[in-house]
C-alpha cells in the first residue's frame, strides 16, 4: 500500500467515525444543557461555592462570572508554577520565571496552551496535573458555555435570561468532557502512551545493563488535552514524541477526539435552535472547510516542486516517520483548524506553502470546525455576517433563525471579526520593527517573518502550535504573546454574550417569502466564500511577505 493511499484511507476512515457519532454526541450534548435537574456532585459544587443553580442570568452577569473565573483560575496557576519548589511531586524543579509563569497561565486559562519552555525539564507532576491539566477541561467548558449561550439568545424570545454560567461550566466538564477523556485515556494507554509518577528523565536499569527512560502522567493529560482541543504537551515535542503518540493508531485516536465535540456541537445547535437543518448546514461549511485545508496541506507536502522532494516523492524533512507525511500533514491541519495546536512534526520544518495553509487554518477564525466551543460560535457569527451581506444585496433587512441582523448585531459580530486580525499584525509589526526582537528569529528573510507571523496568530486565535524556530521566552514575546492570548480570547467572548443578549429580547421574525433560506447548499456556499473572502482581504498583504514570497523563491 503507497503512502497516498494509506493517507486517504486514514482520512476516510476518520470522516465515517466523525459522521457516525455526530448525531449521538450532538444530542446528548443538547440534553445535558437542557436538563432541569443537577446531579449530586453537581449540587456539591454548587454549594460549595455559594451559587444557585436555578437563577438564571444575563449577558452581563453572565460574561462577569466568567471573566471572575478566569482571572481567579489566571492567578491560581500563575501561584502554584512560582511555588513550585516548595510542593510536592515537584520533582526538584525550581520556580517557573515570572514572565514565563504569565504565559503559561494566561495560555492555558485562554485554552491556548502555548509552551514558551520544556515541559518535561520545567514543570513537576503537581503543576502538570493540577494547574495545567485541570485548565485543559475547565477552559474548554468554558468555551462550550459561550457557545450554548450564544445559541440560546438565537432560541429564546423575549428574554434576557441566558442560563447560567456556573451550571454550563459544571455540565460541560463533569458531563461531557470528563466521561470522554475516561474513555479515550484507557484507549491511549492500550495503545502504548505512559502513565505513572516517575520523573521524565528518571533512568531504570533493567537487565542486561540497558536502561529505558520513563515517563510521567501522559496518557491521561494527551487525551485530556486533545479532546479539550489543547496542544499543550507533557513532552515539548509533543505528539512527536513516542510517550505521547505511540503509533498511528494512538494518532487516529487524537486526531479524532480532537474533531469529536466540534463536530458534533452543529447538532446540538440545530436541536435547540429547532431546526436540524441549520445544524446540517454550518456542519457543512465546517466539513468543506477542514477537507479543503487537509487536502491543500497534504498535496503540498507530497507534491513540493524542488529537486530532493520531488526525487524521494514527498517533502520529508522534519515529518514523524513513523506516520508519514500524510499522517503528519492530517494531524497538522486538524490541530490548526481547530484551537489545539498539538503537532506530531515540525511546522517550521514544513514547506514555504504548506506553512502558510497551517496559518490559513487558524486565520480562518478557526472555525472549520474550530475550538470546543469557540468554533461554533466563531462560524454562527460569520453566518450572521454573511446574511447582513445577502440582505445588502437584495435590499432587505437580513435575518437569521427568526432574529433581525440590525446595526448592533452587526457592529458586535463586526467587533468579534476584527479583534483577531488586529493583534495579529500589530503583534507582528511591533516584532519586526526591532532588531533586538527580530534577533528572536532561527531563520531570517520571510521565513524569519513566517516564524513571528505564525506566533502571533497562533496566540491570538489560542491555538498554541508554533514554527519552532522562534525564541519566544524572552520577556518581550512572552509578555506580548500573552497579551495577544488574553484579548484574543475574551473580547470575542464578550461580543458574543452581548451578540447573544441583543438576539433574546427580540420577538420572532415571521417567515415571508423574501427570507433567506439557511438551511440550503446556496446558504453554504455563501459563508464558506464570505470567510475565505474575508480572511484574504485581511491577511493577504502578511502572508505575501512570509511564506509566499518563500514558496515563490
């Protein structure tokens, strides 16, 4: 079997397995946020932190509880890297930086989970567990709130109830993500991942004299991580590493749970929205969106121009051989078309036009199929655009779902688009308008701006992957990237709640025979071109700088 066949038969077999379960994961999602009634580890949190599950609130309170939560969960893990010496299972490891504990609790607070140091030589078990690891659920609960919340405000009428925060938040984790990662984590450690309390660089002598390096607690935190769509790694290359991914099995595996709840998330909109059709349609902006990035990735990479690739058939250079560049190429679109930002090879290592597609990926807003959580609401806002755009066509007042698309819709969903392009390229002005910053560069010339490029659409869409060629520990880049991830993740969340107030309190729009139908493939092939038509216009003038101009030398 060739190497293309084997990748298009890796590919096929993950598109059935997501379609077989998007149906029943998409609805049992909408019970858990439809039930009326609290488990009784649920009712314990509850108590414990003093909040009444039955209140429900609005936007506004809504967004404050989350902003309190994250900034308590900010300062909680920013405290236990700083004191790290002092507890234990810390493995002798000495206190995280200041500049670098920022980062790595804003990251994984964000779920971006960008890695500015080696996991394995930085953080002990207690930081790897109970900060990091507990952020790779929370944070992504935090994003499947937004995202019901968001879909609410579509569905009720007259209200400015939106539910509640603390109850999305306790659901999505102790309901959905939590049963998920159980299962997936026995499904790695049969695979071959490792999972005990030895240090990562402990040494075992066995018989015979040879010695085998262990590992630490990876099986649970890789499908942890993954299906939280997080690319934080216990090891800094990844899921490059064999103690991380042992075999294209365990890759499937990951790549799958990484795909899981975005996918199936469209159900569970069009269940609440009432309408399965308009799940069946944004899942199929976000099918043709991912296939068409796998497609591109993988066709650059087995089919370069250049003489060594062309002569061995593929662009080899640093692809995990053991799944190769198809493999290597899947994993690296499904990680940048989603927030996880995991990699099982090396980005930078990628070709001039296959780096740029790992970009395009994430400047799509992430949407195809984007974030836990993040990515639904990330493709129903450009809906909203695109049918404020149709409406200006034909002269009507746009509408979506029964709402009115009016000016403070719009300026909101305007707001949420512009935030992203915004940190990105002044990030990266700022980068390369010093020398000093610029001197952070592996490689100079537009693969050099490939690498800051990357770094700061990476940490503004919180995706966390990274051209491994840019020294980003430096004060500057952390705090700056930091920066990028705080705003680039809870600004577009604020848009959204007050996106989501604005849509409650308005009264149902009756359908009349100039309506929009949105469920049909015209509706589809709509948003898929208003995305790219956007995306392009915004970053074209950047990406012909870096990776363009390289792929044209």
């Amino acid at each position: 079997m060739t190497s293309t066949t084997a990748g298009i038969l890796f590919i096929g077999s993950l598109v059935v397995a997501l379609a077989v379960v998007h149906r029943p994961l998409g609805d049992y999602m909408y019970r858990v946020y439809h039930d009326t009634g609290h488990l009784a580890p649920e009712r314990m949190i509850y108590r414990f932190a003093g909040v009444r599950p039955d209140a429900e609130q609005r936007w506004g309170l809504y967004a404050r509880s989350l902003l309190a939560f994250s900034a308590v969960s900010v300062l909680f893990l920013y405290g236990l890297q700083r004191l790290q010496d002092r507890l234990f299972l810390s493995l002798g490891r000495p206190p995280v930086t200041g500049h670098v504990a920022w980062n790595t609790a804003v990251s994984f607070v964000t779920n971006t989970n960008w890695q500015a140091y080696s996991g394995e030589s930085t953080m002990g078990h207690l930081v790897q567990m109970s900060g990091l690891a507990v952020q790779n659920f929370v944070s992504a609960a935090v994003g499947m709130a937004v995202a019901i919340t968001l879909v609410r405000g579509f569905a009720r009428q007259k209200t400015e109830e939106l539910g509640n925060f603390w109850v999305d938040l306790v659901r999505g984790t102790l309901r959905v993500l939590l049963p998920i990662a159980l299962v997936g984590a026995v499904v790695l450690l049969a695979g071959g991942l490792v999972q005990n309390f030895a240090s990562p660089h402990e040494v075992t002598t066995l018989t015979g004299g040879a010695q085998a390096i262990t590992g630490g607690p990876v099986a649970s935190q890789e499908i942890i991580k993954e299906l939280g769509t997080n690319g934080g790694g216990f090891y800094n290359t990844n899921s490059a590493h064999p103690f991380e991914n042992a075999t294209s099995l365990t890759s499937w595996v990951e790549i799958f749970a990484i795909l899981l709840i975005p996918f199936a998330l469209p159900r569970t909109f069009g269940r609440m929205v009432g309408d399965r059709r308009q799940g069946y349609a944004i899942v199929a902006v976000m099918g043709i969106l991912a296939l068409t990035g796998v497609a591109l990735l993988t066709g650059l990479e087995t089919a370069h121009g250049g003489t060594v690739p062309q002569a061995v058939g593929a662009a080899l250079e640093g692809k995990e051989v053991r799944f190769g560049v198809p493999g290597s190429a899947a994993f690296a679109a499904a990680a940048t078309l989603t927030s996880t930002g995991a990699v099982n090879s090396s980005h930078d290592s990628f070709t001039a036009l296959g780096g740029m597609i790992t970009m395009l990926g994430m400047m799509l807003g992430e949407v195809a199929p984007g974030g836990v959580g993040a990515g639904l609401y990330g493709i129903l806002v450009l809906a909203v655009i695109t049918v404020f755009v149709a409406g200006l066509m034909v002269g009507r007042t746009p509408e979506y779902l029964g709402k009115r698309i009016g000016s403070r819709e719009i300026k909101f969903a305007a707001m949420y688009f512009l935030v992203t392009p915004v940190l990105v390229l002044t990030g990266t002005a700022l980068a390369m308008g010093s020398a000093e910053r610029r001197a952070g560069m592996l490689n100079s010339g537009p693969h050099g701006f490939s690498e800051v490029l990357y770094a700061f659409t990476s940490a503004a869409n919180n995706n966390g992957s990274a051209f491994g060629g840019l020294t980003a520990d430096t004060p500057w880049y952390t705090v700056a990237l930091g920066l990028c991830m705080v705003l680039g993740r809870f600004l577009p969340i604020i848009f959204v709640l007050a996106l989501a107030g604005s849509l409650a309190v308005q009264a149902p729009v009756p359908v009349s025979a100039g309506t929009l139908p949105t469920y049909r493939p015209q509706f589809v092939g709509m948003v898929v071109g208003v995305t790219v038509i956007l995306v392009g216009l915004t970053f074209l003038p950047a990406l012909a700088l870096g990776p363009l101009a390289e792929g044209i030398q």
